[in-house]
C-alpha cells in the first residue's frame, strides 16, 4: 500500500510549476543542494547523455546493456509518461513510490534548511529536485553505474554537476530555441557544455554545423572522442518493430534492437559505440540492446486497429515519424489523433504529420500547457478533422476506426502518457 506521502510529494513538485516555463538554468543552487546532501553524485560512475532527439531512448540502451554487464544501474530520465516514478531506475524498473516521496522528503527538508540559512535563492525546481532526488536514491540503493539523460541543453542543466565517465551527445536539433539559442551552432554550444576536462565522449553522427561546434568543444577541453560515423553499418534490415545490423569498427557487433524506426538505428549505433568506448564484452552489448525497452516511442499498443503511441513533439520527431509512417503503413488509412503544448511548433510539426493522415482527431491532455484543439484545428486545417475536448472524447472517436486502419496517437509525450494506461493494463 502506498503511503499517503507519495500524492502529496507529487503534489508540491507540480506546484514549483511546468519544469520547462519554470527552469532557471544555472548550477548553483544544485551544487548546493547536493553538497548538503554530502554529494550523492559521487557515489557512483556515470554516462551523461545530451541531445535534442533520441538522448532517451539511447540511454535505455545503455542502461540495459549495463545491467546485462552485471552492474547494478540507474537510469534517469524526463520526462514521464503516466508516474514520475518512472523518471527513476533502478535496475530498469521504476522506484517505489514509497522510495520516490522518501527520496523527496529529504531533498525538500534540505532545501528548506538552506534557503532558512540563506545559502540558496528560491526552493529547487521541479527538475532540481527530482534529479537530486534521483542521485540520492542512487546512492542509497549502492546503484555501480548511472545513465543520466540530460534535461533542457546541458552546459547550465541541473544534471551537469556531474563528473561522468563518459559523455554522450545524441543527433542535435532545434527545439527550445528560447532557451538554448536560435541556431544550430548556439543549441550546440549549449550541449558541448556537459563535456568535461579529459573525459572520454562519444557523438552521434551530426550535422556538419553541429560537428564542428562539438569536435572544438572537446579539443578545447581535451575531451577525447569517436563517432558513430567510426562504425561501419551492414546487412541493415529494418522492420516496423524493429530492426537489425551488424556493426564493424575494428570489433564485431551483430544487433537486434526492439526500438522500431529508421531513426533508432542511428541511436542504436551511438548507443554500442558508448558501450564499446566503456570496454564492455560484444556479446554484453548485443543482449542489453536486444533487452531494452523504451515505452511511449513507436509502441504498439492494440490490434485491429493497429494502434500506435509515439511522443514526436518536435520537427525533427515528427520528420522521423513521418518517414517510419510512410514506409509502414502498407496502404491502410492513417486516423491521426494529435495533441500537443504551448512551447512547441504546432503549425510545422502538424504540417509533417496532418497530410499523412486520413482523419485528424485534435484532442488535449489534462494538462495547463496544452493546446486547446479548436486552435489546433486553426493553426493546421485539414479536410477530415475533428475536435475531441479530452481524451476521453478521442478514445470514442478511435472506436469508430476500422479494423483495417491504423490508429497513431502523437505529437505529445503527456497525450501519449495519459492515453497509454488505456491500452496497457
């Protein structure tokens, strides 16, 4: 039975506001936090993951293939999808609640003291606190190795108080650009910033703009690095649920990853190239990718009609959405139900994925930053939509989709983690 200090736990981080709208990017408050914490941060080894796309999925699999290692792991990651318990790890399965609010209790009553005394500004964020939640947990559970997924950029992101091991940059993008910069070469100036003096790091293939910036990052800090684009990729087989390839760089890799999409090919190349750079056993490699599991990210959750859950929330997400749309969808019709946030380019990413579909179902989560579907269905027209106020409303519009059709629910990882628990019981 959970106790009653989990919803209240969560209650009090939802109220420090939306962790994007309210994010103070800047390290101090963290650094002060967990040195009166005693620095749980240090308690452990670590892979620091940065990237727009594909840095979640990419740590999964190095978590995993850690754990094949034998090595007792964590994984932190944001955002959740249904319980912020799922942002915590330990051995590829989230923390209890009751773990989670402890964890909470203690970081809190540590905030507390050190705003009392004046040694921070303002209570931690939303993000602040879970990560040092997170470390804390961590340590406590004597957790060997850590993947740590990045928040928002990563030179000022509260994560990058860490001294890693390793240092991973998954393919760079836009997306919040109001915080991290206009252009390409600024967003990646700000994922450079989690490479650390003398740590090995290794860099999904990138854009050429993007390249430079990062490969002068880690001269400049005498970072030594590969690349994805090291490995040779042969023999590459992709399916709708999946794919595999082998892998060559001097070693020997025959991959089998569960991850469906074209793109996960290229996260799962960074995700061995990671692994072959900390020394682990080839065989080791191909079981934790084969193991790895990453919900919410083109999984299929029903049959006649096939239904669809992936989080695009961004161009980049939907142009490789759209791509895997195209070469899998086999002729049926595309029933489309789309919801997405404020902060995000509604207008381009639903002008990637509207022509696809064959009916639009514009909903919204019970969320505060969510679109209202009226607006969405102004922004992006299209000849077959329909507006669904919640999600309740859409699920009775899916029910009127063919067996034959399929059913792709988007554009949103809070639509996606509010429609998944009603799929998968």
């Amino acid at each position: 039975m959970t106790s009653p200090a989990y919803p209240d736990s969560v209650r009090y981080l939802y109220s420090l506001g939306n962790e994007v709208k309210t994010a103070k990017l800047g390290l101090d408050r963290m650094r002060a936090l967990s040195s009166a914490l005693g620095n749980p941060e240090r308690s452990f080894r670590i892979v620091h993951v940065a990237g727009t796309n594909g840095k979640g999925s990419t740590a999964a699999m190095v978590a995993s293939s850690l754990k094949a290692w034998g090595a007792k792991t964590g994984l932190y990651t944001s955002p959740h999808l249904v319980e912020p318990t799922e942002r915590i790890s330990i051995g590829c399965e989230p923390v209890s609640r009751d773990e989670f609010a402890a964890a909470f209790d203690r970081v809190h009553r540590t905030a507390e003291e050190l705003l009392r005394d004046g040694a921070i500004d303002f209570h931690p964020t939303y993000f602040e606190t879970v990560t040092a939640m997170a470390f804390v947990l961590f340590r406590d559970r004597a957790v060997e190795w850590a993947v740590v997924e990045v928040g928002l950029g990563g030179r000022l992101d509260a994560t990058n108080i860490v001294l890693p091991e390793l240092a991973v940059v998954t393919p760079v993008d836009f997306d919040h650009e109001a915080y991290l910069g206009r252009s390409l070469e600024a967003i990646a100036g700000e994922k450079a910033g989690i490479l650390k003096t003398g740590v090995k790091a290794v860099f999904a293939s990138q854009r050429p703009e993007v390249k430079q910036v990062l490969e002068e990052a880690a001269h400049e800090v005498h970072a030594p690095f590969t690349t994805a684009e090291d490995w040779h990729v042969e023999d590459l087989e992709v399916t709708a649920r999946g794919s595999r390839f082998t892998m060559r760089n001097g070693r020997k890799l025959r991959i089998e990853c569960p991850l469906a999409g074209e793109h996960q090919v290229a996260n799962t190349v960074t995700a061995a190239a990671a692994l072959d750079s900390l020394g682990l056993p080839e065989r080791t490699i191909e079981d934790g990718i084969r193991t790895t599991r990453w919900p919410g990210r083109l999984e299929y959750v029903g049959t006649r009609p096939d239904i669809l859950l992936d989080g695009a929330h961004n161009p980049s997400g939907a142009r490789a959405l759209a791509k895997y749309v195209e070469r899998f969808r086999e002729g049926r019709r595309l029933w489309l139900v789309y919801a997405a946030m404020r902060d995000k380019a509604v207008s381009e990413v639903a002008g990637i994925l509207f022509p696809l579909a064959d009916q639009v179902i514009a909903t919204a989560p019970n969320q505060s930053r969510a679109v209202r579907p009226e607006v969405i269905a102004e922004i992006a027209g299209h000849p077959h939509l329909r507006v669904a106020p919640h999600t309740a409303d859409a699920l009775a519009l899916i029910a009127e989709c063919p067996p034959e059709d399929v059913v792709l629910i988007t554009g949103s990882l809070y639509l996606v983690g509010e429609m998944r628990p009603l799929f998968v019981k």
